[in-house]
C-alpha cells in the first residue's frame, strides 16, 4: 500500500472513487450528493494546509484520505474512505500506519486527532485497533485521539 499526494487537487478521481451515496455519507455526513467538486475543493484546499492522499493498493486506487494541521504539532486525519471489497481485511489500519508514518516523519506530528460517526461502527472498530482513544462525545460525533511514539534519531 502506498499514498500519493493528491496535488494539485484532483476532486475528479475522489468524485468517482466514492460513487456510492451512502459512503459519501460515512466519509463526510455534510457532503453534498451528488458530488459538488467545490465543496470538496474548498475542504481539502492545500492553500490552507491540507495534505489530500490518493491511496493504492499496487495500481489499484483503493482510498482516500486527508490530513490537516491542529496546533504546532498536532494535526487531524479526515475523509477516510476504502472501497467496499478492501474493507475488513486490515486496508483501513494499514492506511492508518502509513498516514501515521507520514506525519511523524514530514511533520514531526505528536498527537493525531479525528472524529467519527456512532452509526459508523466499523470504522470505529478500525480506529481503536489503530491505538485511539475516545475523548469526547456529543450526539453521534465521537472525537478520538492518538498520542504518537517518538521516533529515535
């Protein structure tokens, strides 16, 4: 498995990576349906300092995430999304690990953040295998953490 930065930013091949509308739900409950390649062009904008991925599996474009800075050395992941046939078999937590990597050794991240949907129990699963930890809950957003391991130089 590998990432690719998504940039220039190509809402195109995220448009017709999450074709199915209940997905585009999952991925971000506010996305418009179909998909509104402005919508999405302003939220994963590498002008404000999001980091867009393209995820492969070989040449196979399996997923898609997003990174974006917190505070100095915090940073949040977002609009995770793998197709449905790489599901349950540990794509997701490998994607973790690579998003992990990434922002340890780019940007010296220590704290990883997201949020998560209660009606998304699979990907809930997947986070707290991953090392997460709930912080926070109000309605159905549940607001999950991850303290990374300093790297040794």
């Amino acid at each position: 498995m590998r990432l690719v930065e998504n940039i220039p930013l190509d809402t195109m091949v995220i448009a017709k990576l999450i074709e199915d509308k209940n997905d585009l739900f999952l991925v971000w409950p506010k996305a418009d349906f179909p998909f509104n390649h402005l919508q999405w062009q302003e939220v994963l904008d590498p002008q404000k300092g999001n980091i867009p991925f393209l995820v492969y599996e070989g040449n196979e474009l399996i997923g898609h995430a997003a990174i974006r800075k917190a505070a100095d050395d915090i940073y949040f992941l977002s609009f995770l999304y793998i197709i449905p046939s790489m599901r349950s078999c540990g794509a997701g937590e490998r994607m973790i690990n690579l998003l992990e990597q990434y922002v340890a050794e780019k940007l010296n991240a220590k704290e990883l953040n997201l949020v998560v949907r209660t009606y998304n129990p699979r990907a809930i699963r997947c986070y707290t295998k991953c090392g997460f930890k709930e912080y926070s809950r109000e309605d159905t957003l549940i607001k999950m953490s991850k303290v990374l391991r300093c790297r040794e130089a």
